[in-house]
C-alpha cells in the first residue's frame, strides 16, 4: 500500500490489520513496536527489523 493511499484509508476510517499489528522487532531483546526505531528503545541495540522480510 502506497503512504497516499494509506492517508486516504485513514482519512475515511478504514485501517487495515497490517496497519494494526506491530511490525518490527529488535533481534537482540524481542521487545516488538509499531514504528521502525534506529536503535531499540529497550535495550540499544541496532538489530531492529521488519519481520516480514
């Protein structure tokens, strides 16, 4: 989904389930997040991935 068409689904109320679930996570200590962070809020680490690549 493009960023626009997701403004427009948000706009409208609609929200999708992958808009919903937390898609990245540190490697180091699992801790799970909605948004991509550089380094891990919990722990510092550097290993914060998207699970679905």
């Amino acid at each position: 989904m493009g960023p626009l068409t997701a403004v427009k689904r948000r706009l409208q109320g609609v929200v999708s389930t992958r808009e919903t679930r937390e898609e990245y996570g540190c490697q180091s200590c699992e801790a799970r997040f909605d948004v991509q962070y550089h380094t891990c809020p919990d722990c510092g680490s550097y290993s914060v991935e998207r699970f679905d690549w």
